[in-house]
C-alpha cells in the first residue's frame, strides 16, 4: 500500500500479473464456496488466509523493481529460513536455557518456534537448497562461505525434525536445481565438502541418543547439547572455509560437454541398476508395489521412543485414511467440492474405528482442494501455482533461479504430503521463491512504472482488503479471546467477548457457540439455547454446537441434539457423556 501511494513501483509484466490474479481467483472462489458450504465461517476464515498470501506476492512483486533484487528476495528468504532453523535447532542444542521447559518424555520432534515439526522441516528444506545455491553462485565470498556454513546447521535441524517428506521434497528440490543450472559444476563442486560435514553432523546427532530417545535427563541433554553444538560448530566453519576451494576445483576441472554427458549417463546407469536391485530384492515389481502400499498404510511409523528411525520408514502415518476420506468427498461434488474448510467434518463422520482424534486437514493441498473446492477450484490453484515454472527457461541463467526454482519445487512438492498451505510462515515462503523466479524471468525492457489509472485501479483493489483483514482481525481476536476466557473459568468476560465477536464476524457461527457456552456455564439455560440455536442456524453441520444445546436442554430437545451429535460424530467420547436429565 505505501508503495503505491509514495513511490512508482514497476507494473508487474504478464506472467507475473497471471500468478497475483490467480490467487485472487482461487481466494474469491473460496470465499463463494460459503454458497454451497453448510456454513460460512470455515470458508471464510480459508479466504482470509488466502488473502495474506495475495497481500505477500502483491507487495514482492510492486516492490521487486529489477532482476537484482528478485536475488535479494531470495537471500531474505534465506535469511528467514536460517534464523528459523537455527532458533529451532537451539532449543535442542540447549535444552531448558532455550524453548522454555525441558519434557524428557516429549517425543522429541524439533518444532519450535512454528510448532508443528514438518513445517520447521519444510523451512530447513528450503534454506538447503537455496544456501546451495548461494554456496554456489553468490555474489561475494562472504555469502558464499555463510551459504556453506549454514548448510551444516540447517541439515541438522532438518534430521531433528524427523520429516520423511521433507527428504522427498529435498530430492526433488535438489534435482531440479541439478537439472536447470547451467553451471552445474560449480554447483557439485560448491556441494561436496559442505555436503560431506553435514552428512557428519547428522551422523554425529543420531548417535547423541539424549537428545533423540525420550527420557533422558536434562543434565544428560544439555551435556550432549553441549558437545554437538560445538562439533557443528566447528564443522561449519570448515565448510565455510571450503568455500573458496569450490570456484578453484570448478575453473580446474570444469569437464568439456562430452565428459559431461558421459557423467550423466553413468548417474542415470547408476541410478537404473539401484532401482533394479531394490526391485529385485523385493521380489519383483508387483510386489515392491504390495509391501510399500502396505507400509504406507501403518498408521504407527515406529515403535513409540524411537524416533530416529522415522526417517528409515515409509508409514504414511494415517495418511492414507485421510486421503480416503477426502476421496469420497470429491466424489460426492466433483465440480464445485463441499465447501471450503468442510473436510474436518466429514472426517469427523467417516473416520475409522481406530481414529480417537480430530483432523482438520487432508494432508495434501491437492486432494483437499479437489474435496472441498471441486474441480473448479483445483485448476485454479494448479494453473496458478504452475506459472512461476514457466518462467525458468528464461530465469534459469540468473544467478539463483535455479536455486529459488528447487526451493519453490520442494515446496509444491510437500505440499502433497502435509497441510503446509495452512501455516502461513510454510507458505508465504514458498510463494516468495517463486515470486523471486518470476522476477528473475524478467526481460530487460519489462520495467514500466505504476502510474495514473494503474495506481488508481490498484488502490480501489488494496483499500478494500486492508479493510477485510481489519474486521476479520478484530472479530478472530475476539473469538480467541472468548474461547480463552471460557477455558480460564470467566464466563462473564467471555459472554463480552463474544458479544464483540457478533458485531465483527457476522457470518460466523462461533461467537453465537462462544456466547452460549458462556451463558451455559453462568446457569442462564433458556439464553443459552437461544444463542446455540442462532449459531446452529448459522452451521447446522457444527457437532459441537449441538453437544452445548444437548447440555442446555432437557427433554425431546436434548434427545435430537444428543441425536445429532451421534450422527455428526459418532466416535466422540463427549457425546457419551449427555446426562439423562436435568
């Protein structure tokens, strides 16, 4: 917004316009799945973060002025990323000093500060690849030995997350970056040594077991802290050190294009004779094909405590129920979907026997979208999501294209595994690599400034959702607010609280929930039930809202509310627990 009202920025060329346009669609599709939603607050809440990721490439992209600073996009990036995993990684490394209190019964994923370990791990794959890149073909020697020294730290903190799909969106980060730089040699070559010492310092956090088998004391934790920070401290700066021995093997041994070629097909006979002998070991292809099927559909990836070995294992960790369900819901509307925010209730209704826990996401942006959006609403994303390839060909000679183009790869590549599309921090970081590859596209003629009716016309589109995001700020933050003072035992500032919630968030039911369950608690029964009723008016298909009515009221009433909380979530243990009378 302040770009556009003190400076000219550049109007953004086409390719970079089609990307911002395609999530304003996808955002404005979301928003009218409220039609056909059971109710409109999830939608809603979908679209509005949909829109912080609008309001993330808008401004890169006005601000992005020339090719050069598409590559300081990409070191903020990287910046970010560092600063993340490493805070991350400390609270490991130090425990009890850093993080807050030491659980020696924790499970030990590294998660802090995002709180959810596969995020951190998606953050650390991206500063992987992209300080590769930086290793590489940074502009000075200081960037490029920082570049090689943090590729010590972030594969630490990627191994102490325990992420398997994070590896997988490390490799086909790292294959695109491998496939599109041209200068490939500096690349291998920038690789090897950094690559090498953090192999080592993995190896060397795997064998520190009080810091990857639960129970350990927290004597015993910071002493092995302790030791590892200082040998990844030290094995950092020697691959920082090596830096400068990367340009001078790559300008010694720079292979002609024959030899290139002849290394290629030897990787790719290598590559072929690997497959062949795991498929041979497995008993054929069909059986490879039964016993990987098999494994992913464990839902316990390894035996509780041991989760060093989560990476040596192929469970899907319940994944494939998930995706079963939102399977069944794209079938039932193929073209438009159940509405936004709308799979959490039907897994709440068709989970498994063995399920006793809520799962508000699919794990795969693609099939979700697919389920709730439809057909309609899955190319949007796509096509979208797609544009920033098409401009690698012509990116693919910057400096760190290839480096933002494997990092945005990664991302769109986990995004098929885990809900990355719902933790901004995950998200608004991928987006960026992209964006700054788009930048980096760029012609050199393509720089016109944002003038008269653009301006205007950009500013009647801004003004407008920086008000959106004001409302749905202040009516979120009086529904928490509500929620919280609810779980303290203060149902008079809750009642307030959702009062304040009703006048900012009209289309939601859950200040209507909040404000019953707060009149409930304050033994205002025939309030409560008014307030429950107006907020399942809002979203019949809200189990919880008809559990708080089955409370409030006595009687037939009671009985098709306790009904329908049987029918909305059958497994729920609090639908067990409706007294009789009252």
């Amino acid at each position: 917004m302040s770009a556009l009202v003190v400076s000219d920025p550049p109007w953004p060329p086409r390719l970079e316009r089609g990307f911002l346009a395609g999530l304003v669609a996808f955002t404005l599709w979301t928003t009218l799945s409220t039609r056909w939603s059971p109710g409109a607050g999830a939608p809603v809440l979908e679209a509005e973060r949909s829109l912080v990721y609008v309001a993330a490439v808008a401004a890169v992209l006005l601000v992005l002025s020339t090719r050069r600073s598409a590559r300081a996009l990409t070191g903020g990036v990287l910046a970010g990323a560092v600063v993340v995993s490493l805070y991350g990684l400390g609270t490991r490394l130090f425990p009890g000093r850093l993080g807050g209190a030491y659980d020696a019964s924790s499970g030990l994923q590294l998660d802090a500060p995002i709180g959810y370990s596969n995020a951190l791990a998606v953050l650390a794959t991206i500063g992987i690849v992209l300080s590769l890149g930086v290793a590489a073909h940074g502009q000075s020697a200081l960037a490029r030995a920082l570049a090689a020294g943090a590729l010590v730290l972030l594969g630490t903190t990627l191994y102490f997350t325990f992420s398997r799909g994070a590896l997988v969106a490390l490799a086909a980060g790292l294959l695109l970056q491998a496939a599109v730089d041209p200068r490939r040699g500096r690349l291998v070559a920038a690789a090897l040594a950094p690559a090498a010492l953090a192999a080592l310092g993995v190896l060397l956090a795997s064998r520190s077991r009080a810091l990857v088998v639960p129970g350990a004391t927290l004597e015993r934790a910071q002493e092995a802290g302790w030791q590892l920070a200082s040998a990844l401290v030290v094995l950092a700066l020697v691959a920082a050190a090596c830096a400068p021995l990367a340009r001078s093997v790559d300008r010694r041994l720079r292979p002609g294009p024959r030899a290139g070629r002849a290394v290629a097909i030897a990787l790719l006979v290598g590559l072929v004779a690997a497959v062949a002998a795991v498929i041979g070991a497995a008993g054929g292809p069909v059986e490879l094909v039964r016993q990987t099927a098999d494994a992913f559909a464990d839902t316990q990836p390894t035996p509780p405590g041991d989760e060093g070995e989560r990476v040596l294992n192929v469970s899907g960790s319940g994944r494939a129920d998930y995706w079963r369900v939102a399977w069944e819901m794209s079938r039932d509307q193929p073209l438009v979907g159940s509405g936004a925010g709308s799979y959490e209730a039907h897994w709440l209704r068709d989970r498994p026997p063995s399920y006793a826990f809520d799962v508000r996401d699919a794990h795969n942006l693609y099939l979700e979208t697919l389920a709730e959006v439809g057909l309609v609403g899955l190319a949007l994303l796509v096509v979208t999501l797609a544009l920033p390839l098409a401009g690698l060909a012509r990116a693919r000679r910057r400096r760190l294209a290839p480096a933002a183009g494997g990092a945005y790869v990664a991302f769109l590549a986990h995004a098929a595994v885990d809900w990355d599309w719902e933790i901004p921090a995950v998200t608004v970081a991928g987006l960026l690599c992209g964006a700054a590859l788009l930048a980096s596209s760029r012609a050199l003629a393509e720089r016109e400034a944002v003038t008269g009716g653009r301006r205007l016309v950009l500013l009647a589109f801004a003004l407008p959702l920086v008000a959106i995001a004001l409302v749905a700020h202040v009516g979120n933050r009086a529904i928490a607010a509500s929620e919280a003072a609810l779980l303290r035992g203060e149902p008079v500032r809750a009642a307030a609280e959702a009062r304040r919630a009703q006048a900012w968030a009209p289309w939601s039911h859950e200040p209507w929930q909040r404000l019953g369950e707060a009149e409930l608690a304050l033994g205002h029964d025939r309030e409560a039930r008014a307030s429950l009723r107006r907020a399942l008016e809002l979203d019949p298909e809200n189990w919880r809202s008809w559990y708080a009515l089955a409370l409030a009221s006595r009687g037939e009433e009671r009985a098709r509310a306790h009904a329908r909380v049987k029918l909305l979530n059958p497994l729920s243990p609090e639908a067990d627990n409706v007294p009789t009378d009252r």
